[in-house]
C-alpha cells in the first residue's frame, strides 16, 4: 500500500521539470548525498523566491514597528516620571 503512494508521488515528481539543483553534487556519495534530492521536491512545493520577497518587506514593517512601540513605552514612563514629580 505504502509502495503504491510512494509511486503515485513518484509519477507525479517525475512529470516536474528539471530543478537548478537536480545536477548538483553538494556533498558527494556520503550519507548527506540525499539533501540534493529533497531540495528537488522543495524547490517545486516550498515558493523560496516569493517567500524571499515578502520577508523583505514583512521584516522592516516589524522593526519599525517595534521601535515604535518601545518609543512610546518610553515616552509613557517619561510622562509618569515628570508628572509625578510636579
């Protein structure tokens, strides 16, 4: 049964065009050898260029935003400081 699936998926890999690390030799015949293989299957499921896009600008957004939020917490404890104080 669990071959039947293994086939399935494996007609539907093979029906994919060729990936630009299908030819790569990273880590020659060692027990390593296999990652080339797994970055076929991601490189067609896992879309690593738009991901790369929206955490370009997903990752300044959340900066500035934490920068705001700890300018007003700052600000906020400045305010309480100096109002106690008058």
């Amino acid at each position: 049964m669990i071959d039947f699936f293994l086939d399935i998926i494996k007609a539907f890999y093979d029906a994919l065009p060729g990936s630009f690390i299908q030819n790569a030799d990273f880590f020659g015949n060692d027990v390593f050898g296999m990652i080339p293989d797994l970055m076929n299957y991601l490189n067609w499921f896992v879309p690593f260029d738009t991901a790369s896009d929206i955490m370009a600008v997903w990752l300044p957004c959340i900066l500035l935003y934490y920068i705001a939020s700890s300018t007003r917490t700052v600000i906020k404890r400045l305010m309480r400081i100096f109002i106690d104080k008058l």
